[in-house]
C-alpha cells in the first residue's frame, strides 16, 4: 500500500484543477460560487466541490484504473455524478451504458462536520472539525461470478473490484488537499466494517473492544467468509452475557489532523477500549449457523 500511496501522490502532482474541473466554466468554480460557511451549494456542478463529470473520468485514466477494469473485462467506462443535494453527492461509475445493471461503482460521500453526543467518547475533541464521510460505497464487477473460493458475502449481488485500497489512497489525497480532519465511514455490514478497521479506528471505544476481541477469538478458527455469514445470521455468540452478537453501525475514522490523532493515541482511549475488551468472550454457535449456510444455500467449505 505505501509503494502505491506514493505513486499515486507522484501523480496526483501533475494533475491540475483544470485536469479535474474540465467542462465546468470559470464562474461556475470560483470558491464563492461553491462554498457558503462550509457548506456546498446546489447549484455547484461539481462533485463535492472538486470534480466535474470529465473530470472523474480525467482521474479514472490517469491513475490507471481504466487500465485496470479494462484487464478484468470491463470496458466503455462511462460515469456521472449527482449534485442536486447540497449536503451530499453522488457519483457513479458504469462499465457500458448508464443503467443499474452496468454499476461498477457507487459513492455517497459529503464534506462537513461531526457532532457526537458529548459524554460517550471519553476526551474527544469537540471542537468544529470537517471530515470526507463516505455514506454509500460500493465496488464491484457485474461479469463476474461467485466461486467456491471466492463466495458471496452479506450484501453483496456480484464479486467486488479489488480495487478498495486504490479508492481509499484517491481519498486520503482527496481529504489531505482539502485540508480536512479525516475520513468518516459507517458501514452497514459487520464484514465490511472489519475491512474498514485494517486502516479505520472506531470513535467509540466500545465498538474498537468489540471488532478486536471477535477478530481475536474467532478468525484463528474460522474463515472471514464464516464470520461474516455467522454475525449476519446472529449465530455469533458473546459468552459473557449469552446474548447473540448484533451488528450495530459506528462510525469509523481515518484520523489526518493532530488534533483527532490525538484522541485515538490518547492513554484514556487506549484505557477504555481495554476495559471494555473484559465484556467479551465470543464463540460461534455452530448447530445454528450449520443449519442456516444449509437453509440459504451458501457455498464454501466448512472449517
């Protein structure tokens, strides 16, 4: 990842904001037209204040993700991008024609602060701080069938892309040159937040004791693929109190600015998530989780 963090920003230095805001005119782009105290307006055209519609495209072939998808069938990548919410952007990108069946890729993303209820987080800094938040992404290849080797997921209706870590890094240089404080993301699945945590640390140090002591007394025995079906169907059970394991979302962060840097480095935080760490102990209630893999028909062979 930092061979291919530091070939990106190698890129990323040639890449003017004509390169990224093409097609736009210039009294579309000045920064009064686009920002209002923070905010974007609606009536910018351009994906979270930065990128046109040509633009995401410019971004697409210069950092060879179309070489990338063309290698894996994927051809005519076309894109488009949706700014008619102020607060919140979409973007797409589609191998073929514009419609539902041809997505790639999917982003919701918007630029802005987080506000946290004060009293749970111990010594987060509530000051005002922006982050990128990604609420929606997906990545995947609609050409592509499931195997033995590589089952489907929670969620998921085609393989992905794996090209997660290649859209993180675009991000991180995204969020950097725009000054903000991190990243945010709050993933909908429990596997998808435990991919999230290779880099994203939780702001609530509950949820951090949580991820760590699943990933700490189950993956040793089973597969990530188990796991995931296992927490989907409510089969993974926390000894300490009886009670099934239910995914509930939080909100994951990659830190970029000393002050919410300091928050996760911090003795209290690190003191909070080891406490918390005591409420755990899980196991896999396998009798159930059999019979459910068996009921939906799911491939992938037991541990």
């Amino acid at each position: 990842m930092i061979r291919l963090l530091r070939e990106y920003k190698r890129i990323a230095k040639k890449i003017t904001r004509n390169d990224i805001q093409a097609g736009c005119d210039d009294d579309e782009i000045t920064l009064e037209s686009l920002m209002n105290f923070g905010r974007i307006q609606s009536k910018s055209k351009l994906f979270l204040g930065i990128f046109s519609n040509a633009g995401l495209k410019y971004v697409l072939d210069h950092f060879h993700l179309i070489r990338d998808l063309e290698a894996m069938g994927l051809t005519n990548i076309t894109s488009e991008i949706e700014t008619g919410d102020s607060h919140t952007h979409k973007m797409y990108v589609y191998s073929g024609e514009p419609n539902p069946s041809n997505v790639i890729c999917e982003l919701v993303a918007k630029k802005g602060p987080l506000h946290f209820e004060k009293g749970l987080q111990p010594n987060y800094p509530h000051i005002e701080m922006s982050f990128l938040q990604v609420e929606w992404l997906l990545l995947q290849n609609p050409k592509k069938r499931f195997t033995d080797e590589k089952p489907r997921l929670p969620g998921q209706s085609y393989p992905g892309l794996g090209l997660g870590k290649h859209l993180m890094i675009l991000m991180m240089i995204l969020a950097q040159n725009a000054g903000l404080d991190g990243i945010v993301n709050k993933p909908h699945f429990f596997h998808t937040a435990f991919m999230f945590t290779k880099k994203f640390i939780f702001v609530d140090p509950f949820k951090q004791a949580e991820i760590e002591i699943l990933s700490r007394d189950l993956l040793k025995k089973y597969s990530f693929y188990h796991l995931s079906w296992a927490s989907f169907f409510e089969c993974v059970i926390n000894e300490k109190t009886g009670e099934p394991f239910i995914w509930e979302p939080g909100f994951l962060i990659f830190p970029m600015s000393k002050s919410i840097t300091k928050y996760f480095d911090s003795k209290e935080y690190k003191k909070q998530v080891t406490l918390h760490k005591k409420e755990f102990s899980f196991k896999i209630d396998e009798i159930k989780y059999k019979k459910m893999i068996a009921e939906h028909n799911l491939p992938g062979k037991m541990w």
